[in-house]
C-alpha cells in the first residue's frame, strides 16, 4: 500500500511528447484510472510508473522514495496486461509461483501463498491445468493471481478486460474491484472505455495529447466536467452553440440565446460572446405538443430501440443534429421518425463552457472541480 506522487513528469518520443507535465498524487490503497483515447499516453505513463521507461523531465515518488533511478525489479509492483502475459507451458499453480520462486521465497510459504492467491480469484480447483486450454477470463484471474502473490506495494494493470466478452467484462471488473478493496493496495489501471473506469474507479484522471485534462470521482467528471473534451469523453453530451449577453447586475444572471430561446443562467464569471452549451442526451425532455415557449421544436430523425432506453436523433434545422435518451419507454409511447417534436434542452441542469470549450461559465451546482 504506498503512495504514489508525479512531480512534472514528462516523457518523450523524438519530438512526440507522450506525457505531458503529469502533476499529481495517488494515495494509499487508491483505485485510481488513467482513462482517455487511444495515444494520449495512458500507456506511457503507466510503463514509466513501472519502470520500463525513464521520463526526461521530473520525479516519480513512491512513498517518499525517490523511484527515478530505481530498476523495475526493485519497484515491488504487480502488473496484468491486456494479453494475460502468462506462460503457457507451465500449471495455473507454476505461473503463480513463478515471482515467489524467482524472489527465493521457500517451497512451504510458496504453496500456502500460491494457495491463498489462487482462492482470491476463485481458481484454486485449476491449480494443476495448462492456461493453454483455459477461457479469456479464466487466464486473466491466473495473471492477476500472480500479480498479487508477491504482495506488492503496487498494482498496475493495462486494459486488463479488453480481450474479454462484453458480459465476463463487467463480472470481472466487480472482482477486480472487490479483491482491491480487500487487498486495500494502490492501484493503477488504464482503460480507454469511460463506463469501465466509471464503474471501478476511487478516481480517474483523464487524458488527451499526454495532458491531464482532469481528475476527479466519477460522479465528480461526469457532473462537472472540466471543459468540452472530458464532457464528450465522459458520457455522451450535445454541443449547441449560443450566445450569452451582459451578467445582469441586479440579478446577477446573464441572458443566454439558442435556437430563438432566451434564458437566463447565473455565470461563474462573466463570458458575453459566443459559447457551447453541453447537454446530456438523458437530461433532455421530448415532448409531442409544444406545451411552453421555451421548447425547442424538431424533426424525429431517426429513433434506435436499446431495450432499457430509446435513443432519439431530432434535427433542429441549422445543421444542429441533437440525440435525446429516454428510459424505460413503453413500445406505444415510442415516437416515429419524421415526426415534429419538442426538445426541453433543460439548460439549467447543462453546463455552459466558453466558445474554446476550455473553461466552465455555468455548472448547475457551483462546484470546485469544475471551477479550479
Ligand atoms: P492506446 O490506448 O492505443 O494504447 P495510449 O493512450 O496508451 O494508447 P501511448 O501508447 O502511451 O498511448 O502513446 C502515447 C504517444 O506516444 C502516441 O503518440 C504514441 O504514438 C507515442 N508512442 C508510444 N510508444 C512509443 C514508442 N515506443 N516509440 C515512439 N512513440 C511512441
């Protein structure tokens, strides 16, 4: 269980800056996930946290030991791959004990940890099969088996379930986290799949061009999203472009204009000028009959049935296109395509960014994360 604290760490290939001043702190017996697309340097950081690479720029600490020198084999880390990484050759029971026996630890303590591993992931009936003819699953428990066995100070895993069916995915990202909190170890695990990291996840940092975009909870990046990338990484959310007017000082509100709308939105700070509202699909209400002035009429584009939720594409004119989610919809209540709809864009539960899309100018409830 340690600490883990990144001061301006920078890594690069050629001119390519993979990561980009990561500057923060994991702490003790955190689950803590570096999320974002693929080549934003989730992989790079993890591999210098490893040891694999040496950063050009700052100082990884783990604890208060400074690791920059200090070789892989000394780092005390335990680490599952996308590809599992075990050897096909030996038992499920060999495998395990394969970092034991290489750390010269005697054959009585060997098997009972082995032992005690193997139960932790539920495998200790297999302990004398191949992984050769072993599922997906199954040799991803024998890795993470091994990875555990020697106790590490610190658990590191990259895409651990990617190579996994959709439904063992989500069983096995329940075990990983149950088995983390038993073990309380500090662990860092990369993913490029947001529902994976929000569902597992103390904290997650998101990622973009090797730069920390933000870290937060999960609710906390989901509900306050920093600017306009973590809100389209996160969650699914519309973009609409509008216009905001002068804070006004007796009411301490601005005016702000979409589609012939006009609402008023108590700002952060004043931002007159062009900016994006950012509108979660769920949150947005469609109507048939235009019931109050403020809904926003449409056209039914196209309508995609997902079981718990229907999906709405509702062409606004303009070239704005705007998905709509509803729950648990009744199959009559379903509308059809072409037909002219309502939208409540709701924008007092949106968050307004700044026409970059950098910086938050409203956020339902005034909160730090979305405001530091
Ligand atoms: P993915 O999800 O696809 O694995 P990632 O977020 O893990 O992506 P990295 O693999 O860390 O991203 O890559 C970050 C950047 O560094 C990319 O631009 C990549 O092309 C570059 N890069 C990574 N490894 C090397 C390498 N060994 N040599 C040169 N460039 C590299």
């Amino acid at each position: 269980m340690q600490k883990i604290t990144f001061e301006h760490v920078s890594k690069y290939f050629g001119t390519v800056k993979a990561v980009n001043d990561a500057h923060f702190t994991i702490q003790e017996g955190e689950f803590f996930t570096l999320l974002g697309p693929s080549g934003c340097g989730k992989t790079t950081l993890l591999r210098t946290i490893a040891g694999f690479y040496r950063q050009e720029e700052g100082n990884i600490y783990f604890g208060d030991r400074l690791v920059n020198e200090v070789p892989t084999h000394e780092r005390n880390i335990g680490m599952v791959f996308q590809n599992y990484a075990i050897f096909p050759h030996m038992t499920v029971f060999e495998n395990v004990a394969y970092g034991l026996k290489a750390r010269k630890v005697g054959k009585k303590e060997i098997e009972q940890r082995v032992m005690e591993a193997l139960e932790m992931v539920e495998l200790t009936h297999l302990r004398d099969r191949v992984p050769s003819d072993m599922s997906g699953g199954q040799q991803q428990r024998i890795a993470l088996a091994r990875a555990i066995v020697i106790r590490p100070g610190l658990l590191l895993m990259d895409e651990p379930l990617s190579n996994l069916d959709a439904k063992l995915r989500i069983k096995m990202r329940t075990d990983i986290r149950k088995l983390q909190k038993e073990l309380n170890i500090t662990t860092i695990y990369v993913t490029h799949d947001q529902e994976e990291a929000l569902a597992v996840s103390d904290r997650i940092a998101v990622l973009s061009d090797g730069c920390v975009q933000q870290i937060a909870s999960p609710h906390e990046i989901y509900a306050y999203p920093r600017n306009q990338f973590v809100a389209n990484f996160i969650g699914a959310s519309n973009f609409i472009d509008c216009r905001v007017g002068a804070i006004d000082p007796l009411t301490g509100e601005a005016p702000v204009e979409l589609h012939g709308i006009r609402f008023p939105l108590k700002l952060f700070r004043p931002g007159e000028g062009q900016a994006l509202l950012s509108v979660r699909p769920e949150k947005i209400r469609i109507e048939t009959g235009q019931t109050k002035d403020t809904l926003i009429p449409g056209v039914v584009r196209t309508v995609t049935y997902l079981g718990d939720k229907v999906s709405y594409s509702v062409d606004l004119g303009g070239q704005q296109v705007i998905e709509v989610q509803q729950h648990a919809v009744e199959p009559e209540h379903l509308i059809s395509e072409k037909q002219k709809v309502y939208l409540d864009l709701q924008p007092n539960k949106a968050v307004l960014f700044d026409q970059e899309g950098k910086e938050v100018l409203y956020n339902a409830t005034a909160h730090h994360s979305a405001r530091s």
